[in-house]
C-alpha cells in the first residue's frame, strides 16, 4: 500500500479577508513533491482557508491512489484535533467543511499530525501566491510555484515577511502588521480583593477561578486559528496562564521579562483603602505624577513605561507580520493600549481590565499602531 504525506494550510489576509489555500502532496520516503494545489477563495476566515486546505490536500492525494495511506500534517491545531475527534466542531462553518473533508478517503487511510508552522512552509507559500494571485484578480496557476526551481518565494527573495493569518483585522495596503493579543492572567486569590499585586510582592498562583479562566481562554484562542507566538510576563499567574493556552495550541513559551508587573513597593498585598490609610501623602502623589514610586522603592509609572515600551520593540522586531499572544499584567497592557493611542499619562487610571479579558493592538512598519480591541470578556461567559 502507497502513502503519501499530505501538508496543507490556508490564510485571510483580515480573518475574515481576501483568503486562499495551499497544499502539497510528499512522498515520505525521499521528500519529493509529487502535486501541489492552491486556490484563491474569496472572503473568508482562516479556519474556513485552512479546512478548504486539507479537503484539496486530500483529494490530490486520492487522485494519485484511492488506497493510499496519507498523513496528514498541518500547523492549524484546531483543524488537526476536530480531525482527529478529540474536539467537538462547533462552528457551522466548520461542520460541513470537516464532514466533506472526512468523506474523501476512508478514515482507516488518514491520521492527522500537528506541526509548527515553520514546518510548513511548503503549503503556507503556496497559500500565500493564491492570496497574491486574488490581490491580482487572477486564480492561482502551477507555474506561479517556485517550488520546482528551487528559488526563493517573492516574499523569501525581498526578505519581507510572507503576510501569514494575522488575527485582528489590517488594512491590505499598509502590510501585515505586528498582532499583539494582550491577555490579562487570570485571578488569583488577590484579584477579587483588588489587593495591589505587583512584581515585588508574593507572586501568587492562579487561583480555581483562575484556571478555569485560562482554559476558557486557550479553547478560544483555538478555535480562532490565529496566534502564531506565545509570550509571557515571568511572574508565575501569567506563566500559569501562558501555559495552559500554549498547551492547547502547541507552542513553546518565551518569557520576556519587561512584561512583568508594576513593584507597588510597601503597597504590595494591601488594597487601596489600606495604602491610603498608612500612606497618604505617597499615594496621593502617585496619583497625580507618573513620576512618583510607590513607598519603599517601588517603580513609578514612567519607570513600567520605558520597561514595556522596550520590551514591545523587541518583540514588534521579532514578530513582524505575525500575531503573537502576550501574557500580563494591568500595568503593562494599559500602558502599551495608552502608548498606541498616544494618550497621556492618567489614561491608566480611565481603563477597566479584567482578570483574563483579551485586548489587541497592531503595529505597523510605518510606525502606527492601531487599537483593535479592549478588555474583551466573551470568552468567559
């Protein structure tokens, strides 16, 4: 009996946007492209781009032997799982796309494997000239594949990133940007209390409350396909947090460590009714100074801005293009959604952020950046 290798993505340029598929078929023993498939589909998700990916996948495989086996590789986790009947499809978009894509071959012929996108950047080109073949108004063709010359792709070849899903939308014209999904770690112990909870203080776990929050998040981060990156605060509730979703989507965990939490100092553990009560004066003049720290050689809010606006270049120069979950802290990611607007100072103090809520902002090579979303709690109901 044959077998065959099946590797198969699809991406929006918008999520919903402009969409397109890419799939290769391999012969595991020597690696050798034997058929490729791509198509520009229209306006669609990438969940949409990326089951339509599989079902060309596997019928190209079936037209060289119905009886093969095929092994089917793909960076999307969400298409790899409902596949292999570990995740209920929930989605009405998705049902009847997964219940065509079952039907192509016997399911004793196929298995499903979960790769990084990385190693799959075969299909993820040819997804990429269908999308660029639509921007064109034209459907992709074989000889727009590279593939066979063994040149670099056009994106590979001018060292730009190859505009892979991008989660939140962006506009066409200014390029795909840098993505950040900023989510809040879930509660611990202190969070209901409203107990200052820096980076000087106990560095608490997450609370029950607190992991059932996470899980919520990580089954919808998996069911939206997009992000691509994983990176955490050092402090344990957003490493625990991290975790949990970097678990469900199969991706490493960075820790970057200007994402921590603001040192309240001598506030640490208190709430704000307490540090008014025994320090008055400092926390009055916190309050009106991003300058002043709070008692006891905590940092003021100046000293968390320059932090986190360091630590959010080097993570825009190391995930352009791409979308990348950032788990934190109140702190860090007002300041980031404060520094993207360009407002001042006291806007911390005019935002809500709840434990676990997602918000989004995009960064662009031209150096805007664009609020996309704040303090998102659908998740959680």
């Amino acid at each position: 009996m044959r077998e065959f290798v099946v590797e198969a993505d699809g991406g929006s340029r918008g999520n919903p946007g402009p969409a397109g598929y890419g799939a290769v078929v391999l012969d595991p023993a020597t690696g050798e492209t034997l058929t490729e498939a791509a198509e520009f589909i229209g306006f669609a998700t990438n969940n949409v781009a990326e089951y339509r990916g599989l079902i060309a996948g596997l019928r190209a495989a079936a037209a060289l032997d119905p009886a093969a086996r095929v092994r089917v590789r793909m960076d999307s986790k969400l298409v790899v799982e409902q596949m292999s009947g570990r995740w209920q499809i929930k989605h009405p978009d998705m049902k009847p796309l997964a219940a065509e894509a079952a039907t192509v071959l016997p399911r004793s012929q196929v298995t499903y494997e979960w790769i990084p996108r990385e190693r799959n950047k075969h299909a993820d080109r040819l997804a990429n000239e269908a999308m660029d073949a639509g921007r064109d108004g034209r459907q992709w063709e074989p000889s727009d594949s590279t593939a066979d010359l063994g040149a670099p792709s056009a994106s590979e070849a001018t060292g730009a990133p190859a505009a892979p899903p991008v989660g939140w939308s962006a506009p066409a014209d200014l390029g795909a940007p840098a993505t950040f999904v900023l989510l809040r770690h879930g509660e611990t112990a202190l969070t209901p209390e409203k107990r200052f909870s820096g980076s000087g203080g106990t560095d608490p776990e997450l609370s029950a409350t607190g992991r059932e929050q996470a899980e919520r998040a990580a089954a919808a981060f998996a069911a939206r396909g997009t992000i691509q990156a994983v990176v955490s605060s050092p402090l344990r509730r957003c490493r625990e947090t991290a975790q949990t979703v970097a678990d469900r989507l199969g991706l490493p965990v960075r820790i970057e460590e200007g994402l921590r939490e603001t040192d309240f100092g001598a506030w640490e553990g208190l709430t704000f009714g307490e540090a008014r009560e025994r320090y008055r004066a400092d926390l009055d003049a916190w309050l009106a100074s991003p300058k002043a720290a709070p008692t006891g050689g905590g940092e003021s809010f100046a000293t968390v801005a320059r932090r986190v606006a360091s630590a959010r270049d080097r993570l825009i120069a190391g995930h352009r293009g791409t979308t990348a979950l950032l788990v934190t802290h109140v702190t860090p990611i007002k300041t980031l959604v404060r520094l993207a607007l360009g407002a001042p100072p006291e806007s911390l103090f005019r935002m809500e952020l709840s434990a676990a809520s997602v918000s989004a902002v995009a960064y662009y090579a031209d150096g805007n950046a664009s609020v996309r979303l704040l303090n998102d709690t659908s998740h959680l109901r």
